[in-house]
C-alpha cells in the first residue's frame, strides 16, 4: 500500500525551530516527526511512501534516503513552486494508481491506518477525511435569561467542533477534478466535490492525534511521545 507525506510547509509558525531545521525532521523524543510517521505506517502495511517536499527539500533527502532502514520503499516528489494541500499529487499521477493515504507532515497521531483504509476501500467516495472531535475550553460563562431576568447561567462550557485530521484516503478518480501543477488545496477538492454531487466520505479518528503546528503543540508533542509511541516501540 501507499501513502503520500506532505513535508513541504514552511513551518513559519514553529519559527525559530524551523529556521535550519524542516519541521517534518524536528525531534519528538529520539525520533523526528517524520520518522513516528513512517514507523507507524509501516505497522500497517504502507510499505511504499513517498514525500512531497519543497522547504528544504535536501535535508529530508539526505535524512531519510532510500527508506530501506524503515523497511519501506522511500522516495522524493519535489514541487518547484508552492501547490497547496492537493496539488503536489498530479506530480505522482503516474505512481498513484490505486487507493493510497495521504497526511499531513506534522501530524502525530496513533490511528489505526488498516482499519481507516479497510472503511474507505469499500465506500462509494474517491475522497475519505478523516475527522477529529476538538474540544476547546471557553473562558467565560454563558448566561440564558427572559426579559430582565436570569433563567440559568452555564458555566464555561466547552466548545465542541469536529474538524479536518488532515489524514484522507484518496482514489485515482480524484484526478479528473484536480488541475495539474497548480495551487489547489484540500478545501477547494472537497468543495469542489461538493458542488459536482459527488460523495466525500467521513470517518471519525478516535485515537491519540495533535497537530504540530506551534510552539506548544511542539512541546505537548515531547511529553506524549512518551506515553503514545515510545511504549508502542517497546510492545
């Protein structure tokens, strides 16, 4: 099976970390994201990933070479200039031509890939998001009343949205939508998917997951490496 990394952002928000280093090759306990990421594909049966690079493309090259000391079969997509979330794919039209996952490079999660593969191979969607519960705490009560009179007053309740994991299972048809080498992002596919009547499938990701995109994201990361993948390695 197949899966497609996207290690080609900027990372500017994780600044100055990424200055020298890409922010797939950042350190999460003894490994880089990038590494979690691969191991863990692999458990699944991915055993062909291909990297879609651009920021400092050379140092993920040089770190990971060929794959084979993953035990995967390892290779380089460099875009030339920025194609968004999707775009980067119509580069690999050639090599992707059977269902295949695609993720985001700085995502740490312990999902059970198998089982999000199984469900989307067998659904009528050449799109499967996966998605992710998000509890946000909110600071403030929110208070209810008639007329001048409080009713109930709810304390600082949580907001509680369900939002993209940035992880999809993907089939060739999608490539009939997208335009070759042009900026086109996952939003723009699913929408565009939408407006066309065809189905985009969800499945709901109840495993372990963060998303690495700051400074305390990065640092969260540190300590639940730890207690989600260190352990798994030892097992």
């Amino acid at each position: 099976m197949k899966a497609v990394i996207l290690a080609g952002g900027l990372g500017s928000r994780l600044r100055p970390f990424t200055q020298i280093i890409p922010k797939p090759l950042l350190p999460i306990g003894e490994k880089s994201v990038l590494e979690v990421q691969i191991e863990h594909l692999k458990e699944h049966g991915f055993d062909e990933i291909i990297l879609a690079t651009n920021y400092k493309s050379q140092y993920i090259e040089k770190f990971f070479g060929d794959g084979s000391q993953y035990g995967v079969k390892l290779s380089i997509s460099k875009e030339e200039k920025p194609l968004g979330t999707v775009g980067p794919l119509t580069l690999l039209k050639d090599k992707l031509t059977e269902p295949f996952l695609m993720m985001n490079g700085d995502i740490l999660t312990a999902m059970d890939y198998s089982k999000f593969y199984d469900f989307a191979v067998n659904n009528s969607s050449d799109l499967t998001v996966a998605i992710k519960m998000f509890i946000t705490p909110f600071r403030f009560g929110n208070i209810f009343y008639e007329g001048d009179y409080v009713t109930k007053i709810e304390e600082k309740a949580d907001i509680i949205t369900k939002i993209l994991a940035g992880i999809y299972i993907i089939k060739p048809g999608v490539f009939d939508i997208i335009p070759d080498n042009e900026y086109f992002g996952m939003d723009t596919l699913i929408n565009t998917m939408l407006e066309k009547t065809l189905p985009v499938a969800k499945y709901e990701l109840f495993e372990y997951w963060l998303d690495i995109g700051m400074e305390e994201d990065y640092k969260k990361a540190q300590e639940m490496y730890q207690e989600h993948f260190a352990k798994e390695k030892k097992s």
